[in-house]
C-alpha cells in the first residue's frame, strides 16, 4: 500500500484539512500519516471566537524522531500552513521524507475570493510560493495564484488570463500547476493544468452549480494526491477529483444547514471508489 503523509491544520468543526483529507485519502486505498501543524476550535471562516492553537514547535522534534526511523513516503502533501516556519519544514519535509519518485504536492489553502483567509499577514504568500515552487504539483485557486505572482486578483479574468497566471507561477520545481474552480462560460466549472515540461494546458469542467461552498479545495487536493500516488495520470486526476468534488457539494445542497460545516463528502465516497475502481 502506498503511504504518504499530509501536513495541514486540524479544524475540530467544519469539515476542511485534516477532517477531509484523512477519511478522503484513506477512501481511496492509500496510508495517510500527518503532521498536525495547528489545532483550531473551527475553521476560520465561522464567525469571531474560534481558538488556534499552534504547533510549530512539535514539529521539528517529530521529523527528527522521523529521521532516526528512516521514514519516507510515497507523497508529501501541504494544506493549510500557518507561519513561515512552518513553510520552511515543509520544503524540509519535501527534501527529506520522500522515497525515490515520490510527489511533492502543495496546496497553499490560504485565500480565496481575492482575499487572505483572516489571520494572514500580507507578507505570507511570498513564504507560500516558495512551498509550491519546491512542489511538483500545486493546486492554487486564482486569488491564490495571482497573490503569489503578484497579478491583480479580478473575479472576471479570462480563460487566457489564467492560463498566463498558471504560466508565471510555474518556475522552480514545478511540473504541473493546476488553477482550481475555474469557469468555462456561464455553466461550467473545473480546473487549467499547466504542464510546464510540455509548454502545454490541459482543461477539464464539469457543471458549475448555483452555490459556493467552504472546504472543496481540500476536497479537490486529497483527491488529486489519492490519485497521483495511486499512478493516475494528472489528467485523470484532475478529471476525478473536479467530479468528486461536484458530486460533494450536490450532496450538500440537499442539506442546506451544513453550509458552514464544509461539504458533504461523506455521502459522495461510494461515488469517489467506483470512479477510481474504473
Ligand atoms: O479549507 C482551507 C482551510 C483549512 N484550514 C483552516 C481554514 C481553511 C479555510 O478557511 O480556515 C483552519
């Protein structure tokens, strides 16, 4: 069985990082390790009073205690990070932990809708973007890659305009840059790869629904790396991981309460392992 180890915060309530990426990697036939890199009451889009608690401190001691075992991992997956330090382990982590071959995937899970996730400095993308240009495969939104490239962040660009984005984030270590939630027309939604080895763009959408809904891009990366480290190919996982992702919020708006407990994965699993089976 393949293994690999995720570092991302953990949100007690509302379905998003480490409460998604675990039961959704697992779902999928593959070993998830973590390393916890804080611990919040909720996620940060509820309303004021949630607690973080943060766990930077820990970390160094549980890679060394990693190195004396010789740990590696099939992939290194990066979420939602919450200081520079933290980024710094990261690139370590990516160094150190991987076996021979291994994926070193970034999602750098910190804005979304033009702005910083609340608790961000201004200065944070730029520690960001030296996580994803050490990665071989990120997943950023649009507002997310136009804070690292330095782009004005617009709700209306074009697919042309993202393609460039996708292109000017791509140095680095980079092979694919994937910009998550992007539109194609009025009714679609899905994500443009940039396959930086090839110079070429790869384009997958499914349908677009009426509604937003918090926690899909950690839906999206858990899936993408299930994929991957199961020998997908970056078409294929990008094609799974948009549908699962669909499949989650339309679970979801039939329970129009859950709106701020993240999505419904839980129902759209059965969907997720038949379409991997195939
Ligand atoms: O879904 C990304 C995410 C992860 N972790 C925390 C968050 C968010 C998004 O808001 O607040 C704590």
């Amino acid at each position: 069985m393949k293994r690999i180890v995720t570092v991302q915060d953990i949100s007690c309530v509302g379905r998003c990082s480490l409460t998604v990426a675990l039961p959704v990697i697992s779902a999928m036939g593959v070993e998830a390790a973590v390393v916890p890199t804080a611990v919040l009451s909720t996620h940060t889009a509820f309303k004021e009073g949630f607690t973080f608690h943060d766990l930077t401190g820990e970390i160094p001691s549980i890679l060394d205690h990693w190195t004396r075992e010789g740990f590696k991992f099939d992939a290194v997956y990066s979420g939602y990070l919450g200081s520079k330090e933290q980024c710094d382990l990261v690139i370590r982590m990516f160094e150190d932990y991987t076996a021979e071959g291994a994926l070193r995937f970034a999602d750098p899970a910190m804005a979304d809708g033009g702005k910083l996730y609340p608790g961000f400095s201004e200065s944070f993308p730029e520690e960001m973007k030296r996580v994803c240009q050490a990665a071989d495969v990120i997943v950023p939104n649009i507002t997310e890659a136009c804070l690292m490239t330095g782009k004005e962040y617009r709700d209306d660009f074009s697919n042309e305009e993202m393609k460039e984005v996708a292109k000017c984030l791509a140095q680095g270590n980079i092979r694919y840059c994937v910009i998550t939630g992007a539109p194609k027309g009025q009714d679609k939604l899905g994500a443009i790869c940039y396959d930086r080895e090839n110079d070429s763009f790869f384009e997958y959408y499914n349908e677009k629904l009426p509604v937003q809904f918090h926690g899909t891009g950690d839906i999206f990366a858990s899936t993408m790396v299930g994929a991957l480290t199961r020998g997908r190919t970056i078409g294929e996982a990008i094609k799974l991981a948009v549908d699962y992702t669909l499949e989650c919020m339309k679970k979801t708006l039939a329970d129009p309460d859950s709106r701020w407990y993240g999505v419904n994965f839980e129902e759209a699993i059965p969907f997720l392992v038949k379409e991997l089976e195939k």
